[in-house]
C-alpha cells in the first residue's frame, strides 16, 4: 500500500515522533537519516513493516538479518523497497518499536529457474524453516522482497491509529517534509 496522506497517515505525524525519539539516542547516522530532507533530496523513502512475533524480536536483537515480504501478485514491499530507505517497525496489533537501515535489496521472481533453492539457502538469516518454504509456496507465493537489515534501533514503544490490514505501507516522496 502507498500511503496517500505524505504528512500524516493514519492522522498520526510518524516522522515527527521519530526524530523526537532518535533526537536521545545519540547517534549521529540516525539523526542524518530524519534530519528533515525530503525523500528525494535523502535519497529514500519510509516504509512501515508490520512484522508477527517471533521475527520481529529476532530482527531487533540481530538473529534475523534478512526480512522477507512474500506475495502472490506484485504489490509492497517488492519493487518498492530500496537500500537508501528506512523502514519504522512496527508489531502486529502493536506499537512502532524500532527502526531499520537495510543494506541490500533483491527482488526476487520466484517462477524463475532456481530462485526457491537460492532463497531457501538464506533460512538461517531469515530465521524461518522448511514449514515456512512449503506455506508460502502453498499460499502461491510468486514474488519475494529480500531485505538485509543493516543498523537496527530500538525504540520507546509508540501507538499509531493503524487499522488496516497491510502489513507493509509506503509513504511517498515528500514525506520526510522540507527543510
């Protein structure tokens, strides 16, 4: 899902309440990653992952350095996602809970001569086992967004009035506002 309102999804400003959280954790790579440049000028856009129990633990503490969004058809995070972006992160029927710098991207078709074998390969950074394979291909899974997970920060728990079902939102350029 592309969200439409840049400023203000879900009628809630998350990219104020990130730089008021990142402003006291002291690192000067996440300041500069929300220091107020439009998406374009950064380079990137924000993403929101709306991530299940026991991935996105793992992810926080580092166990798991790939995050993959499968689909049957075309839709966020494959294509939409890029190295240069942020993803905030966010627990199922949860709060925001952290935010990820990936480091690589790939886009993956999965009807394509060896793509299952080279995915299933990363299982041990995925955190997932050979159930997890035989779901996704029995849900027909088609398309996958492979993602490796730079730098990780933990945030102080915050709510957003998030209602829908998409486990992963893209916001538009121009949504890191001016300077």
């Amino acid at each position: 899902m592309i969200a439409n309102s840049a400023n203000q999804p879900y009628g809630f400003d998350l990219v104020a309440e990130l730089r008021s959280q990142l402003r006291f954790c002291g690192d000067p790579a996440w300041m500069r990653n929300l220091s107020g440049l439009s998406a374009s000028e950064r380079g990137g856009l924000l993403h929101l992952a709306v991530m299940q129990q026991p991935w996105l633990n793992q992810l926080l503490k580092r166990e798991k350095t790939i995050e993959s969004r499968w689909s049957a058809k075309r839709m966020s995070a494959y294509r939409t996602i890029g190295r240069d972006d942020l993803i905030a992160l966010k627990e199922s029927s949860g709060p925001v809970v952290g935010l990820a710098m990936p480091t690589e991207v790939q886009h993956v078709e999965l009807d394509c001569p060896g793509a299952w074998d080279r995915v299933r390969r990363l299982a041990g950074q995925l955190c997932v086992d050979d159930a997890f394979y035989a779901a996704q291909w029995a849900k027909g899974a088609k398309y996958v967004a492979l993602i490796w997970i730079g730098a990780v920060l933990e945030l102080t728990p915050f709510w957003i009035p998030k209602t829908d079902r998409h486990a992963w939102v893209v916001f538009g350029d121009g949504f890191f506002g001016d300077r």
